[in-house]
C-alpha cells in the first residue's frame, strides 16, 4: 500500500453533493484495484448553500486547506435563488482559480458509442479532442467575484480583458506539452490556437506568444482560427481537432458547444492545473431542478475524478494512481461499448446511482 492521497473535498450544492459522491465511489474501487490505500478527505464547506446559511461563500479557512492538499475536488457551485448583494451567483470556485493560479484549464470532448451523436456524420462517432481553457485571466479576470470592473455605475460599466506574458507562456507551453502526450497516445497531437487576433490587440498578444513558445515543439503540428470560425467548425468538422488552446471566456462558450456535440454537459469532465494546485470538478452546474431525484449523470464528475488521479500520479510520482486513472476510463468506454450505460440525461433508464455502480463493477472487473 502507498502513501493516501489527500484531497481536498467540496461537495457544494445540488447535485454537485450526489455526483461528487458517485466520483469518490469508483475512484476509491479503481484504487483498491491497483493496491492503493482510499483517500483521506477534507470536508470543506462552500457554495450557495452555504453562504445563504453562513453569510459567507466557503469556510473561514477553507481555502488555505484547499491549497494544503495534495488535489481538490469539487461538485458543483451555485444556486440561481441564492446571489451576492450584485445580483450575480455565488462562486468562490473563482477565487480558488486566481488564488492558486489553475491557469491551464482541461477540458476533454470524446464521443462514446452508444451515446448521443448531435452530428448526423458517421466521422462523429470518432470525436476526440480537448480545449484548453486559460482559466486565470482573459474577460474572466474582470468576474464579479475579483471586484475588478474599471467602471461600474448605474448608466455603464466596463471589464477588462487582460492578458500577460507569465501566465500565456505557461498555457502555451503547457499546451504543446499535452499536444505531445497525446500524440505518443497515438492521436495527431495537433494544436490550435484560437483567438480573435484580426480585432483584440490583446488576442494578437496571446498569438505572438503561442507563436514565440511554438519554436521549442518542432515536432507537433500547430494551426490557428479565429474564434467565430472555430465554433463553426466545432460543428462542421470537429473530427480535424485534437487540442486547441485559447483564452478564458471563448474556452468556456467553446466547451460547452463541444460538450454539446458528444452528449451534453452530463459527459464533460475538466481539470484546472496551476504550478502546484489541481482542482477537479464537472464542467456542469448544481441542477437544482433534479435534486435528490437520483437524476444525474455522475460520468463527468467521474471522468474528472480520473483526471484527478492522471495528475497526482505525474505530481507524486506513483504510476499506480495513473493505473487506476486508466482503469476509469476503460470503464466508461467498455460500458457504453456494452451499452451497460444508460443516463437518464439521454433518455435511459439509469439514474446517479445505478450509473455510479455500474461503472464500479467495471472497474473491478
């Protein structure tokens, strides 16, 4: 038995807690499977919920205890009812972001037989690909959470887009790295830069840096495309994608269009990694429609929970959590290839519960 990871949990509202739950689940079964000791947990109170009862969005110290450990993960934040004193909704997951500097947000978009395909093209069945979402800075540097809108009055109020050299170096190079390990996966490993250089002075910036990091990756074949263009052809030929690197708030309209594409939110699993902090979650949101209703498709809180263990595995130095990563993933692939998965969110007869065990047995197989 190696070394318990330890994670930093937060559960947060809706079906963030069920989903997130499921995701401890198998995660725990795939550990038990290569001879790892389960997790130890740090609870920590955050979210809607919790603000409307405390008057805060996390606990006191619950963000220094997030950074602690060795990964965070999280379920899902917020509730439409609940909002700050400026009417937008309650998020502290964004303080998380710039406080531990999860610049490189990984957003992964794979089709799965037997699952939804939005595209009538047989070329769709064989999506896979993955945004990478600068998680940091762009238009989200200015999100109401900051407190960093130059001007805010009752008649106009104006956000930054800020882009900077340090962090836009990082991304890039951190995405010519991933170009790299998914091309001795056996994908092209091709990489995309996506911006809106022909208008933003700032998009030009983000491009003559991609262009300054991409002497040192000769060997993956790079691209570019305005960002308008790519969501055109996120849906003409998503199958000519394989990574695609861009600013903050064009990765977040981007991966939920992708997400789309392969079934819908339900599926869309995301990684936010900085120099020394990861923190995991679904890139959906709480649901509050179908709380407590067993519902909910748990596969992206589940794919993230794999995510989670690829990159302890690389941070600690223990193949045997990229193992149990890996046997997540086959878990899901073989199960939908069986057509043993069957989400209620496309229209099967499985609910949170019935999906998280499945996946389980899978795992243990």
């Amino acid at each position: 038995m190696g070394y318990a990871i330890n994670v930093a949990l937060i559960k947060g509202d809706g079906i963030g807690v069920d989903v997130a739950s499921a995701a401890i689940h198998v995660m725990e079964a795939a550990l038990a499977k290569v001879g790892e000791p389960k997790p130890a947990y740090d609870n920590i109170q955050a979210g809607a919920g919790y603000y409307r009862e405390a008057g805060r969005d996390i606990e006191v110290d619950g963000e220094k205890r997030a950074g602690d450990a060795d990964a965070i993960f999280l379920g899902a934040i917020g509730l439409p009812s609940v909002r700050y004193a400026d009417g937008t909704e309650v998020s502290p997951h964004l303080r998380l972001r710039d406080r531990f500097g999860l610049y490189a947000g990984v957003r992964p978009v794979k089709a799965y037989p037997n699952a939804p395909q939005r595209l009538a093209d047989p070329r769709a069945r064989a999506i896979d690909l993955v945004i990478l979402r600068e998680s940091t800075e762009g238009l989200f540097y200015s999100a109401a959470a900051h407190g960093r809108s130059l001007v805010v009055t009752d008649d106009e109020v104006q956000d930054v887009l800020r882009i900077t050299r340090p962090t836009t170096t990082r991304l890039h190079h951190f995405a010519f790295g991933l170009a790299q390990k998914r091309k001795q996966r056996g994908k092209s490993g091709k990489l995309t830069c996506v911006d809106k250089a022909n208008v933003f002075t700032s998009m030009a910036f983000f491009r003559k840096i991609f262009d300054e990091v991409r002497t040192g990756y000769p060997d993956i074949e790079v691209g570019y495309n305005y960002v308008d263009a790519q969501a055109l052809d996120l849906v003409r030929k998503p199958w000519d994608f394989d990574v695609l690197v861009t600013e903050n708030m064009f990765g977040d309209i981007l991966s939920d269009l992708a997400g789309g594409l392969v079934g819908g939110m339900g599926m869309a699993a995301c990684a936010e990694i900085g120099d020394s902090v990861g923190l995991f979650q679904p890139a959906h949101g709480s649901a509050p429609d179908i709380i407590g209703q067993d519902k909910a498709n748990p596969l992206a809180a589940i794919l993230s929970a794999g995510l989670m263990l690829d990159y302890l595995a690389e941070k600690l130095g223990n193949q045997r959590l990229a193992d149990a990563a890996m046997l997540i993933d086959e878990a899901v692939d073989s199960g939908f290839a069986q057509n043993l998965l069957r989400p209620m969110e496309f229209g099967g007869d499985m609910g949170t519960i019935a999906v998280t065990e499945q996946v389980a047995t899978l795992v243990e197989a």
